[in-house]
C-alpha cells in the first residue's frame, strides 16, 4: 500500500496516494511523505528510481537484510535501520527493516510490512513534524521505533529482577537454560543497538558538516535527543547481559560448591572406612594359624578396637573442619 501525505504552506494538509506526487512536482512548495507498505517490489524500485535514488541504495533497500547504515548523497540522506513489528516472547523481537530517503521536500519511508512507529505518526503528529522538514520527520521515527525497544527492554528488566530473587531461593537448570536464552537474545539485540548507536554518531557529523543543507543546526537537539535513547539502549542491553552472565555464573558456583561439599562427605566415609576394612581384612584371612584366633573376646576386641579408630578419626576431621 502507497500512502502519501501532502504538506503545503497555503492548503490544508492532504492524505492520500501516488496520485500526490504530480502535485509536489508542480508546487516547489510542497513537502510529500511517501510510505511504501508492503508494496510490490518492483513498484517500489520504480518509484525510487522515479526520486532519482542512487541504485545501490535502492540494491540495499530491496535486500531481505542488511546491517542498519546510514549515507550521505547529493540531494537526500539514505537511512537504514531495525523497527519492531511485534514482539512474541521476552527479548525474541520480530525486527522490520525500514529504510528512508530524506530530501528537503520529500521523505520516502519503505517497509516490507506494517511498522507500529510509522502507523502512529501518520497523523496530525506526523503532519506537525513534517511542516518543520523531512529530516526531522525521519529523526522522530527514529526515535519512536527506538522507544518500542525501550519500553520491551524495561518490561524485561521487571522480568529479570524477578528471576534473580527467584534464582536465589531455589535456582535450577530450568531458570538456568532460560537465562541462557535470555543471553543469547541480547548478543542479538546488542549488536543491533550498536549499529544504531554508529549512526547517531554519523547524524551528528553530519549536523557538524557544513559541505550538506540536509540536516541543519536546528536538528541538534533532536539528534541528541535521539542519541541519548541510542546510548540507553545499548547500555541496557549490556548491563542486562551482564547480570544473566553473573546468574550463570553465580550458578555454576553454588552448584560447585554443592558438589564440592558433597564429595567431601563421601571422603570422610571413605577415610573411616579404609582402617576397618584393612583389618577386617586381615582377621578374614583363612590361615590356619592367627596368633589372636582362639582368643575369647577377640571378637569384641576387634570392634572395640575399629570403634576407637572410627571416633579418633571423627576427632582429627572435626578438628580440621573437614566436617
């Protein structure tokens, strides 16, 4: 679906579809937002072609996937980064690659299905933004995708607090198996907020640049603004991660420790049993001759003697602390 929004200084804003773009080329006055959802492929490289879009950036565009970017060309800014279409479990985000090309009079967003920040600022807010330039549009959806991000990343948060007091009344392989997914999702999820973080970084260059009228000083606040969410996403993700690396690890020492004391005991067992079963042994030999084997009590003698020797033994462990 081709969805159009018309900007102009003297009329009432006017929605609509493709039929709009022969208006914003006969008035140098207008501004045009062009939405391509989930539209035909090869109608989207025409229309492209049409803005006169560099081809690699189109190759780039059509591509399933392809790391987020941002270029700089002679008359638009090429973005590329990861929305949120849904999300189905904690941290397992359904990612939307959109892609935008940021004019002085134009912004064209391109998206293979339904993206939730460009669906709610296809309105008056987005109208409002786009009265102001194209370039501070395409910042704000920036933004607004991010804030999807944001707002999964601090209902997990809730959801890590409360494994961590679990974990610590009853860890188990259970809790243990799901951390470890929980890590390996936010691998994932870190290198795609890096990526956006990089291109925070390149917006502000280019705010700096004074060889591009593109993006102005005017944007500077909202650059920063989008930056700082950048930063706070990344770092989210890193403290996140970390805190499931030190349950794991956490884990992995408790259990060691379990273990540990475990084969201690066994140790202690073996060790008071090792003397009573070398003499147990020893009377156990069939000889016919043993000094002690006519003696009437050498029976009680002989537990006597392995009594003594079980609580000497229980005296030097406890004594150690090895009990």
């Amino acid at each position: 679906m081709i969805k159009c929004m018309l900007i102009s200084p003297t009329q009432e804003t006017v929605i609509g579809s493709r039929e709009l773009i022969s208006q914003w080329q006969e008035n140098n006055d207008t501004t045009l937002w062009i939405d391509l959802d989930n539209v035909d492929l090869e109608e989207e490289k025409k229309i492209l072609t049409e803005f006169k879009c560099h081809p690699l950036a189109i190759n780039d565009v059509l591509r399933e996937r392809h790391p987020p970017k941002i270029e700089l060309f002679k008359d638009y800014i090429f973005m590329l980064y990861r929305g949120i279409v849904a999300n189905d479990d904690s941290l397992k985000f359904n990612h939307l690659q959109i892609s935008m090309f940021i004019g002085k009079r134009v912004l064209i967003t391109r998206h293979p299905q339904s993206s939730l920040a460009i669906n709610e600022l296809f309105c008056e807010i987005g109208e409002k933004y786009l009265k102001r330039s194209p370039v501070h549009l395409a910042l704000r959806l920036f933004h607004s995708s991010c804030g999807y991000y944001l707002k999964e990343m601090f209902s997990f948060e809730a959801e890590l607090e409360r494994i961590e007091d679990d974990f610590q009344l009853s860890g188990n392989d259970q809790m243990m198996k799901q951390i470890t997914s929980y890590r390996s999702q936010l691998v994932k999820i870190r290198r795609t907020f890096n990526y956006h973080v990089n291109m925070g970084e390149t917006l502000k260059a280019y705010v700096d640049d004074e060889d591009t009228d593109l993006i102005t000083d005017k944007e500077t606040h909202t650059v920063n603004d989008l930056r700082e969410r950048l930063d706070r996403l990344l770092s989210l993700s890193q403290m996140y991660y970390d805190i499931c690396g030190d349950l794991i690890n956490g884990y992995m020492s408790v259990t060691s420790h379990q273990l540990n004391a475990t084969m201690r005991v066994l140790t202690v067992i073996t060790a008071l049993f090792v003397p009573l079963t070398f003499l147990a042994g020893i009377y156990g030999m069939n000889f016919e001759y043993i000094p002690e084997l006519k003696a009437d009590n050498g029976y009680f003698i002989l537990l006597g003697v392995m009594a003594v020797v079980s609580v000497v033994l229980l005296i030097v462990f406890k004594r150690k602390r090895w009990l």
